[in-house]
C-alpha cells in the first residue's frame, strides 16, 4: 500500500516499517505484510498516506518536452500533455528532453520500482537513427560492451533496420537502465545519435500512440505487468 501510494519503494517501505515510522490506525506497525483496508488509517511519520486508486497510463512523448512534473525554467513538460482531473501521477524513468517515444506514467510506486530499478532487468527498445553506416562489427561491439565515462555499457540486442545515403535506423536494446545510456554508447563507436524514439519498455509497446497523445493500459498490458510483479516480489514464509 505504501509503495502504491508513492511513498517509497517496497524495499525502502519495509525499512520504514521496521525503524517504527509508520503507524495503522494509531498503533505503531513493526511487522511486514500487515493487512490493511480502505478504511484504515495509515501514518508515515505523523502524516496521513492518501492512497488513490492505482492508475497507469502511456504517453507519446514528442522531442522538446522536460520528462517532470514541473521545470523551473519554464520550458514545457511532459504533465502538460495530460488531461487536468487525472490523480497525481509521475514520470517512470526518464526519457531526454530532445528523445521521444514511450513513457509510463503512473501513481504505482512499486510499479515505477520495478519497471526502473537495475536489479529487476527489464529491458528498453529504442529505434536510434545514427550519423553514418555503422558495420557489423561496429554494432558486435555495442553487444560486447564499450566503456563510457568509467562505466562499462552493453546492449542485449542491436539490428540494422535501414539506411539513407547518410545514417542508419538502428535497433538498440538494453536491460542496464544508465544515464543516457544509449546515446554515450554510440558515441563512444564513433557514430551519435540524431533522433532517438523508444518503442518499448518491457511488455509496454509503443505501438501506433501518435506523438503527444496518451492512453490507459490494455487488459493484457495489465496482466502482464502482473506477471512481473510475481516474478519479483520474493516468497513470504
């Protein structure tokens, strides 16, 4: 409940519960997996835990938009592309302010853990236009691993998709989840990224979403997700 309101991770709840910080109807909770109800009262260091019905939604984001709630440059954000009315959702991972593509957006914290944090592996998809040709063997390397700033970096997937007379539509897949991943490993193969437009998370597709438009999880898009919650939620005895 704590990490589907937004609280905090699941890992980061526990802690919570365990340091005594979070209360049940006034009584101070020690013990993971303590039932509660819609009824119940629920504290977090003296502050009520609101918690909203769970809702995910994806959205195209189009190039030019800040991936947060609010910029305090005033450049535009990906929130602006939503109805008003909607309960208070955020950006899961982030995509950069001149990429496009999908992006989840969600009030499901644990969801947003589990589709982000490194440990759980899930895999992005991105369709990356490229300046030049690059060979097999240049694309061989982006699976071996390259290194960038210190950091060694790997794709788990990567297929030539098409060429013009100057660049190449690459796609690239990764399961590592660093900082502008894909675009440090291009340029560290001598061939930046021009246009990056990511067309899957997981089990979430892009599909046919017209840039700047959003819409609600399909019925098997639930399950699925479902599915991957089991797989990482660990056995209770």
């Amino acid at each position: 409940m704590l990490a589907r309101a937004g609280v905090a991770s699941r890992r980061q709840s526990e802690a919570l519960i365990a340091a005594g910080q979070v209360r049940v109807n006034g009584e101070v909770v020690r013990t993971r997996g303590v039932r509660v109800t819609p009824g119940d009262r629920v504290e977090v260091d003296g502050r009520l835990v609101q918690a909203e019905a769970p809702m995910t939604l994806l959205l195209h984001k189009p190039a030019g938009f800040i991936t947060s709630r609010a910029d305090p440059q005033g450049r535009p954000v990906v929130m602006s592309l939503l109805p008003e009315g909607l309960p208070r959702l955020f950006p899961v991972g982030r995509l950069d302010w001149d990429s496009e593509g999908l992006l989840v957006l969600t009030n499901d914290g644990e969801l947003a853990n589990l589709l982000t944090h490194p440990r759980h592996g899930v895999s992005k998809l991105y369709h990356v236009k490229l300046k030049g040709h690059p060979s097999p063997e240049t694309l061989g390397r982006l699976l071996h691993g390259v290194t960038s700033e210190g950091e060694r970096l790997w794709a788990t997937e990567v297929q030539m998709l098409s060429r013009t007379t100057q660049n190449a539509w690459v796609a690239i897949r990764i399961a590592q989840g660093r900082t502008r991943q894909v675009r440090r490993m291009c340029d560290a193969v001598g061939h930046p990224v021009q246009k990056l437009v990511r067309v899957a998370l997981g089990p979430l597709t892009l599909g046919a979403l017209p840039r700047g438009q959003w819409r609600h999880l399909l019925p098997e898009e639930r399950r699925a997700l479902e599915g991957l919650r089991a797989q990482a939620r660990p056995e209770r005895p």
